[in-house]
C-alpha cells in the first residue's frame, strides 16, 4: 500500500514536471 501511494505521488511530481516544461 505504501509503495502504491508513493508511485502516486511520484505520477503527480512527474505531470507537474511535464506541464513545467510544456510551457515555454
């Protein structure tokens, strides 16, 4: 289970990453 939430919030950090770099 925590391995599961800790993939989640690795997503999340990842789709912030990707809209970061989307923007310029």
């Amino acid at each position: 289970m925590a391995k599961f939430k800790l993939d989640e919030i690795d997503h999340q950090i990842l789709d912030m990453l990707i809209d970061n770099t989307r923007i310029p």
